[in-house]
C-alpha cells in the first residue's frame, strides 16, 4: 500500500540468524556470579544439544572481569571443558583467547595447572585427528597446506554447486580437524616459550608436532614448525641484565640438554622428510649446543650417524666416511655393553664408506683446494667448515681416514667380504684380476643377506672405485689393449656403463684414455700436453719403485752405502758446525751493521728535517715581525693625522664662534660658506665645509668690517 517491494525470505533469515548471534551475546554477556553457575550451565546446554551456546558461556566467564585473577579447581575444570567444546566446534581463534587469559590466571597461582590443561587440550585434538582418520581413508598428499586458508579454486568450486557432495564434505571436515591440530601445536608452543617451569611440557609438544609432520608426511609445515623454534630459542638470548626466576634461562644446563634433545629428533625427522638443507642447518645448532653441554652418548652417536646421511645424500663421501669413523670410534669407547654385531655393522659402513671415497689426483688436499680465489665459498673453505662439525682441527683425507682404521685396529672388527675388499682396493696392485677378485666379495654385499642390506647403497660407489683403480693401474702398466680383454678384466660393468665412467676417470681422475671404436682397442697414455704437475707424481712413484727394486736386489750394498754415508757426515759434522757458526756470526753482524746504517740515515734525515723546520719558524717569526713594525707606523701616522684634524676642527670651531658674534655685531649675517648662514652653520657641518672656504669666509667678513670702519 506505502508502494515498498515486500522483504524477501533471504532477508529474513539473514535477520534471524544476526537476531540468535545477538541474542547468544546477550546471554554470555549475562555471567554468572559464581564459576560453579557457569559450569552447570554449560553442562545444561550441552544436554539439549546447544554446544556453541554452551562454549559462549564458558568464553564469558573465563573473561569476566571477576575471575581474571581468581584462580581455583572450578576455573580449571571450565577452561578444561571450554577447550573440549573448541576441539568439537573447531574453533580455534576461542580456544587461543582462552588459553592466553588462562596462562595469566595461573602465572602466580598455579602454573601446573595451565601444563594439566594443555596437555589435556593437545590429546583431544589428536585423538579427533585420529578419529578422522580412521573414518576415512585419506591420501594424505592431496591436502593442501595446514597454514593457508582455502585455495580459489575450491571456493569457486564450491560457489557454483548446489550442494556439496558427500565426499566433499567428508574431505572438508578432515581437513578442518588436521589444521586444527595443526593450530593447536602452534598456540600450544607460542603459550609455554619462555615459562621455565612448562619448559618440559614444551618440548613435548615440539616433539608431538615433529610426530604429526612425519606420520602425515608434512614436510612445508615441518620447515615452518623448525623456523618457529628457531625463532623462540633466538628471543630467549636477546634479554639482557638477570634472567627472572619464571623465565627459561638459555645458558641453564637442564635447558640446554632439553633443546639438544628436541634438536637431535628435529635432525632425525628431517632426513626422513628428504629436508636435507634444513637438517644440515639442524646439525649445525645441534653441535653449537654440544660444544655448551656435554651430551647424551647416544644424541653425539645420532649426531654423528644423521650427519653421515647428509653428507651421503649430498655425495660428499669423503666426510661421510669421516662420520662413520667418528661414530665408530665414539661408540666402541662409550658404550660398555655394545653387541658384537652392532660393533661389526659400524666397522663395515666406515670400511665401506672410506672405500667410497674417490682418489686425489695429489697426495696433498691443501695443494689442491687452498690456493683457489673463491674466499669463503672455496672448496677448501667449506671442507674445512665441515671439519668443525666434527670439532677436527684439519680436513680429513682418503688417506688419514685409511690410516686410521688400520692404526687404530679398528679394521679387524669389520665384516670378512669387507676386509678383503679393503685389502684389494689399497694394497694389492692386480689389475688384470681386480674386478674378478672383488666380484665375490661385492655379490656377497649386494644380496642384502649381510646386515639386512644396510650395506647395499655402498655396492655402485664401490663399482666406481674399484673402476678407476682398475683404469689406472692397467694405465701404468700397458699402452693399449682390445676391448674384449678390457670387457674380462672390467667384469663388474657392462661396457656401455663403462664408457661413461671412462670419460668420468679421463675429465676428473687425470687418467689418459681413448677408445678406438675403428680398431676394437683402448690406448692408454694419449699423447698431450706436458707439463711439470702432470709428470710429478709419476716422478715420485718411479722413484718410489726404484728404491724398493734396489732394496730388493742388493740390500747388503745398500745398507752399506748408507753406513757409509752416515761415517762421511759424522767426519763432517764438526766442520759442517764451524761454517754454519761462522755462516750465522756473519749474518748476524751483518744484521747489526745494516741496522746501524739504518739508523744513521734516520738520525741525519731527523736532523735535517729539524733544521728546515727551525728555519721556516725563523723567517715567519721574522715576516711577523716586519708586519707588526708596519702596522705600529702605520697606526702612529693615523693618530697624528686624527690629532691634526681634531686641532683643524677646534681651530675652525672658533674661527666660526667668532664669525658668529662678529657678524651679529656687524649686521652682516647674510654671509654664507658653501651655501649656508654663518648662523644656520652647527658644529657638526664643519666635517663636511672645506677650510680654505671657511678662511675665505673669514678674509671677506674682515675686510668688509674695515670697510665698515
């Protein structure tokens, strides 16, 4: 009748459910005076099915003004159910506001009342996150990201559908109760950072997290859950002065032993997650925590074994090996009652590992990574940080390694098919029976038999390097061979794997090789190129061979040429003394005599120097005192040039004074100097009248006086 469109039923819903949200506010704005009201009033509405009302009430009364600092059982049973009804509503921003006024309840209270609630509020979500998971099979690698809200597409998607399907739903509601979870273990952690006394129950949950990350196969939530402790433990360090007795000291013992144990479980979990640039990071604070405390003989052993996996991962088989032999020696010295196959199992993964370690082209690692221009991103520079992982002074080697082993009688202790391969790969020089004498001993790795296959992932690098020892000694002792002899005396390979580790060995191994396709044949020792690096260590190994040929052949002759020698030196030690006494006394007087000169030289140039600079002051004391004397006459002529014309001045004054009067007796007053009145002429115009005009004035009055007259 007004001409106004009726309202339509959408409006009227949408007015009806802001009417019900207003009215619950109301409601929960109306606390109870008493916290045992509110308890039973939730519990009431939770009877008839009103959770969200329930929750409402049990949010106002842990904020109400009136209990914010009144702890007591009840409080705790409120927050207790407040949290449960949070978990079943997934309503997280709730369950954070209520937590966060909680820790200010019970701060001087009692704070193992908020330790009782968070772990009470942590196994409800994770057993809702179990219950899920058990009603539905879930692919755990289609869920998105716990930390970001809804893709686009899905809200497009769902946009467009009239309603969501069953599986849709099912899917949505898993999700919620993973991020959830997920929530809980973020607001669990940023609560309980810095008290001193939840600090247990903090790593707990740490370590829960770290539990869901590798369950659920979560490795983007893993890093940011890394990056979190990282950043508490960083802010614990920023304060300065005395640490309060509430807060976690950093510096504390106990606290360094708990993050060093949270550490070592963060490293474990990243090797399995594939994270291996965060674990590296991890190993890494993880030794800076050992170097503060002493650790644990199992987390140094963990250190020690996880780390070895980085380097493996990363190809790095030299400080893999390194690992292996650190944690085999530290575990043969630490643990009493280690079993002989565990002992046996390290053994062979350090023979294994210090096999797998490609050759040196030189004997010295220095030689070769030292003199680069790449500063600290060098090969010999992060080698050397590597080093300090391991608190080794030096970086380790191929060789040092091997030696290690042997001197240590730590070789013995390794399993049988591995001690002979070590003895083949160092010592032996076979190189027509090389791959078929190991060949035996590799079957035996690679049927996973031994150990339950834990050695296996050595059997390739052990092919490579058995390879190339191959190729060099077959280098030194022939110029060329078929193919098919090559084929037999390389029976580890196929030959078409072979090419590829041939052009490896002649790029990186400095082994001269050419495969002629024309005539079936290897040449070994193709023509290039020399120069004094490349012949150098032939040198030495020839000379090596000759000296061990000589003491073989004749070594009566020469250990008598080297008694010989050795009389001839002690017939010239005295005087081989004398000259290098005399050599020195020279020296050293020479020394002496230059210093002398030295100082001579400097003496006469101070003297020098000296003198210049006593001549400069002279002739400016001199130049001064010209200036002064011409500025003393000067102010001399300008005073009696001002006397003289304050006398001019007084002259002419009464020269005027008298003008004056003469005038007024004479009636003359019409007489005027440059312009002006004898009368109208003051004192100050007499700096301005020229006096020869004013003596002129002057003749003229008296002349005309007499005229008068």
């Amino acid at each position: 009748p007004f001409g106004r469109k009726p309202r339509g039923t959408r409006f009227w819903s949408r007015f009806a459910g802001r009417a019900a949200c207003r009215l619950r506010q109301l409601s929960a704005m109306a606390a109870p005076q008493k916290p045992e009201n509110a308890l039973k009033r939730a519990e009431e509405l939770i009877d008839v099915g009103k959770k969200q009302d329930a929750l409402d009430t049990l949010h106002a009364a842990i904020q109400h003004r009136k209990f914010r600092n009144l702890w007591t059982t009840t409080i705790e049973q409120i927050m207790v159910r407040h949290l449960e009804l949070c978990v079943e509503l997934k309503k997280m921003r709730t369950a954070r506001e209520g937590l966060y006024q909680y820790r200010t309840m019970c701060q001087a209270a009692n704070i193992g009342s908020l330790e009782t609630v968070v772990q009470k509020f942590r196994t409800a979500a994770e057993e809702k996150v179990s219950e899920a998971k058990k009603a539905k099979d879930l692919q755990l690698d289609q869920m998105g990201d716990l930390d970001e809200s809804e893709s686009p597409q899905t809200i497009l998607l769902r946009a467009i559908q009239a309603n969501d399907t069953r599986q849709q739903s099912q899917d949505r509601d898993v999700h919620m109760h993973f991020r959830f979870l997920w929530d809980t273990y973020k607001v669990v952690l940023d609560v309980l950072k810095s008290n001193v006394r939840l600090e247990d129950v903090y790593h707990e949950t740490a370590r829960h997290a770290f539990e869901f990350c590798r369950n659920n196969q979560r490795p983007q939530e893993f890093k940011r859950l890394c990056e979190t402790l990282r950043k508490n433990y960083q802010e614990l360090h920023k304060h300065t002065g005395k640490v309060p007795a509430h807060q976690v000291n950093p510096g504390n013992a106990d606290t360094i032993m708990r993050t060093l144990e949270t550490r070592c479980k963060q490293l474990q979990i990243s090797t399995e997650l594939d994270l291996w640039g965060g674990a590296y990071q991890t190993a890494t604070e993880v030794y800076e925590l050992m170097s503060k405390a002493r650790p644990k003989p199992h987390l140094r052993s963990m250190y020690y074994e996880h780390l070895g996996q980085i380097f493996w991962k990363s190809e790095n088989h030299l400080f893999h090996a390194f690992a292996c032999l650190k944690n085999l020696q530290f575990v043969k010295a630490a643990k009493q009652n280690i079993t002989k196959e565990e002992l046996q199992l390290l053994a062979s993964k350090a023979v294994l590992a210090t096999l797998c370690v490609p050759f040196q082209k030189t004997s010295d690692i220095h030689a070769t990574l030292e003199l680069t221009t790449e500063g600290a991103s060098s090969p010999y520079e992060k080698a050397k940080k590597h080093a300090q992982l391991f608190n080794a002074q030096t970086v380790p080697t191929r060789d040092s390694i091997a030696q290690n082993l042997v001197e240590k009688a730590l070789l013995p202790f390794a399993a049988e098919p591995c001690k002979r391969l070590f003895a083949l790969i160092e010592s032996d020089f076979t190189p027509l029976s090389l791959c078929q004498d190991a060949k035996p001993f590799l079957d035996d790795i690679a049927t996973g038999e031994l150990f339950e296959g834990k050695l296996v992932p050595y059997i390739t690098p052990l092919k490579q390097i058995i390879f190339f020892r191959l190729m060099k000694q077959l280098s030194e002792v022939y110029k060329n061979m078929t193919i098919d002899n090559f084929e037999r005396a390389a029976s580890i390979v196929p030959f078409s794997i072979a090419e590829k580790w041939m052009a490896n060995a002649a790029r990186q191994h400095g082994i001269n090789i050419q495969i002629n396709y024309s005539d079936k044949a290897i040449v070994f020792g193709a023509p290039r190129k020399v120069d004094m690096k490349s012949m150098r260590q032939p040198l030495i190994e020839i000379g090596l061979k000759l000296q061990q040929a000589m003491q073989r052949v004749a070594p009566d002759e020469q250990n008598t040429k080297e008694k010989q020698e050795k009389q001839q030196l002690s017939h010239n030690i005295v005087r081989r003394i004398e000259e290098e006494t005399k050599l020195i006394r020279q020296r050293k007087e020479e020394i002496e005599r230059r210093k002398e000169d030295s100082e001579r030289r400097k003496e006469l140039l101070e003297r020098k120097a000296l003198a210049r600079q006593r001549e400069q002051e002279e002739r400016e004391a001199e130049a001064e005192r010209l200036r002064q004397g011409e500025e003393r006459i000067k102010r001399e002529r300008e005073r009696e040039e001002q006397r003289k014309r304050e006398a001019e001045m007084i002259k002419n004054k009464e020269m005027l004074e008298e003008m004056k009067k003469q005038a007024d007796l004479s009636k003359a007053s019409k007489l005027k100097i440059e312009g002006k009145k004898i009368q109208e002429i003051v004192a100050e115009d007499l700096t301005k009248l020229d006096p020869v005009k004013i003596m002129q004035a002057r003749e003229a009055q008296m002349k005309r006086d007499r005229q008068e007259k």
